[in-house]
C-alpha cells in the first residue's frame, strides 16, 4: 500500500486516492469474477439440457426400435396360428393378437 500512496503523493494527488484504487480494483475484480462465473454457469445449464434432449431421444428411438422387434414377433406367432387346429391353437392366435393390440403394432 505503501509504494501505492507515494505514487499518488509524487503525482500531486490527495494519499487516500490510493485507498480509492484499492477499494475500486477489488470491486472491479469482484464484478469480473461474477460475470465470467453466471457465463460458465449458463453454458453449463445449457451443455445439460441438450444432454438430457440427446438421451430422452436416444431412448425413445431404442424403446421405438424394442416395439418394432417385439411387433415382428408377435406378428409372426399370429401367423403361426393363423389356421388353429385346435382350441388351445385358437386361443393362442386370439392373445398374440390382442398383445399386438396392446403394442400397436401395425398390420
């Protein structure tokens, strides 16, 4: 602080002009500081949320692909029983129908 106010003094200015700088520095460094901080903060909130959409569309796209495949399936097994031979047979076209209904599967 020293070396601070005896530049001032050379310089013709009142010594508490160095108190002023001090004070006026740490304020300015603070409000830097603050900036930068809610900058990174925003970008972090921001970097997470288009995380968070590539996921829930990644998921959805597997849970999509999961119900084609299990669609396939079923759709197969009713081809199977197509002609039922049998009671049992009827049955078993009538549930894997009705899961396709339950998936929604097409066709």
């Amino acid at each position: 602080m020293m070396p601070l106010r005896r530049w001032f003094s050379d310089h013709g200015l009142p010594a508490w002009y160095s108190w002023l700088a001090v004070v006026g520095l740490t304020v300015l460094s603070n409000l830097l500081t603050l900036v930068v901080v809610l900058n990174l903060s925003d970008n972090a909130v921001e970097n997470e949320r288009i995380a968070r959409e590539t996921a829930a569309a990644e998921a959805q796209a597997a849970a999509e692909r999961s119900r084609r495949g299990l669609c396939t399936v079923i759709k197969t097994q009713e081809e199977v029983f197509s002609t039922p031979s049998s009671p049992t047979g009827l049955k078993a076209r009538e549930a894997w129908h009705d899961l396709g209904n339950i998936f929604r599967c097409e066709g």
